[in-house]
C-alpha cells in the first residue's frame, strides 16, 4: 500500500517509522502507563471486534501517536484453526456490533451517524454503560473526531467518502410474487436473485446505489449483477443508476431506462409499468 506524499516526505528512509491513523489489533507496543492513563481497552468491548479501533481513536484524540515501525518484528498467535464461533453459548451473537457502536458512541462525535448508514440495522441494540469512557475523554481533554479526520485521517475521504443517507433499506419484498431480493451464495459478475424472504438485508442511498454488505449492484442489460463497491485503483464512489420511487414502489435503472422485475422465479430488468404489480417492491426494515 502506497504510503500518502505527507508521511513519505517525514522520513529519511523507507525504514523510518511514519504514523498511521489505525493499527492492526494485538500488533503493538505502548508504553503499561500511559495506556492505563487512557483508561486501557473499554471492558465493554468483548470477545472480538472493535478493539484496534478505539485504542487508535484515543491514543491520537487523547495527545499521542500511533506509528508503524517498518522493521519491527511482531508474532501474532492465533489459538489454532477456528471451527466454532467465537461467540460463547451464552453471549450476544451481536457482540461485534456493540463493540464498535460503543467506540462509535464514545470517540466518533457526529461521524458515528455514518456507521449507523452503513450499518442501520445495529441502530436499536443495546451497547451498554460508557459513562467511565467518557469520563476519561473528558477528563484527558481529548480532541474531536473531526480534528482526528481532519488532521489524521486527512486521505480517507479521497478513497472512501462519507457515505450518503439511505432513501430505502431493509429486506426487499416483491409486492405481486412475495419474494425477495438476494446476493447470497452468488460471486461477482453473477446475477442478483430473488428467493423466499429470510431476512437479507439491502441499501439504497439517495445517490442511487443499491448495496448489500460489502457488495454493490449494477445493471448489465437485461440482468442485475454483484460487484465489489470499490473500483479497480481501490477508490469507492457512492454513486449508482437506482431511482426507488416511494409511490410507484419501482425499481429503475437510469442507465438501461428499464425497471427491476421478477416472475417469482427469475430476476430481470423490464420496460417500466406502472401498473405491473412484478415491478412493485416494498421495503420493510429489520433491526436487530
């Protein structure tokens, strides 16, 4: 990965250290004092999931430095091939989300509401006490998360704007058929299905992109194909040809001028009609 023009100016040699907004969870040295000053990691993140994220966020917010050190020499170990869930029997199979919504909600400051577009359905659940987390902040006069993207994470938006707001989300329900749209199980440059409804969960912005996950959406003629979001130099452009028309419930391409349709087995873009009870669909959100 190609280092910003900014950081390759500070060091002398390729070798020399350079600081990065984030690193990679259980790949560190920091000094016992100072990250127990910080207030260690947040016992409310459990499990896996979230941890890299809110030592960065509060290491750089809080007056210190996260530096990767190119000849450093660091042993990871994992505790053998995983054929389980992480997740104990008896903890929340959502834990990973609460782990980040409880940084999101601790260090994010406005910016946590656009985890919250890409990840709606986490909105309801319960992420527990972080009053202690605050206080720490508060007491450590730390910086904003917008002086952290500002002056941090200054290249990210170049990449990965801030995502657009939602028009629809939820699962995708055919009005006439009662079937659903699906990327499950499907590679890219294959075709988006429709199956029994079970939940799967898709994104419409305002800007027209239909996504799922990870995974967006375009239209190849007569069909509708997955495709990963980021374009072929990495960058993510949060744009798409999807109009969903809240009173007409279509689905329209503005770039094949036809609208989403399905027989209750196939799915297909087809001349729009208004009164095609094929080409209705309705959104219904499901939160966790």
């Amino acid at each position: 990965m190609a280092l910003p023009p900014f950081e390759e100016k500070t060091g002398k040699k390729f070798s020399d250290p350079y600081g990065s907004p984030t690193h990679a969870g259980g790949l560190l040295a920091i000094d016992k004092k100072w990250f127990f000053e910080l207030g260690g990691y947040d016992p409310g993140i459990k499990i896996w999931g979230g941890e890299q994220y809110e030592l960065s966020f509060k290491v750089w917010q809080c007056g210190g430095m996260v530096e990767w050190v190119p000849c450093s020499h660091v042993a990871h170990i994992y505790r053998g091939p995983r054929t389980e869930s992480v997740h104990p029997p008896d903890g929340n199979p959502h834990q990973t989300s609460i782990n980040h919504m409880r940084l999101a909600e601790t260090w994010m400051d406005e910016y946590k509401e656009y985890y919250y577009i890409r990840e709606p359905q986490i909105k309801r659940l319960d992420f527990g006490d972080i009053s202690e987390q605050l206080a720490i902040r508060e007491k450590l006069q730390c910086k904003s998360f917008k002086w952290f993207m500002e002056n941090i994470a200054y290249d990210l938006p170049k990449k990965f704007p801030l995502p657009p707001k939602n028009k629809v989300w939820g699962e995708c329900k055919n009005a006439k058929h009662r079937v659903c749209l699906s990327g499950w199980s499907i590679d890219f440059g294959q075709p988006l299905r429709i199956s029994r409804c079970h939940g799967e969960l898709f994104r419409l912005n305002v800007e027209g992109e239909l996504s799922s996950g990870e995974h967006c959406f375009v239209s190849d003629r007569s069909i509708v194909k997955k495709k990963f979001c980021l374009n072929y130099e990495g960058v993510w452009n949060p744009t798409g040809e999807w109009q969903y028309d809240l009173d007409k419930k279509t689905i329209k391409s503005s770039k094949e001028k036809t609208c989403l349709t399905t027989d209750g087995s196939n799915l297909k873009l087809e001349e729009c009609d208004d009164s095609n009870l094929s080409q209705k669909w309705d959104w219904k959100e499901i939160y966790y």
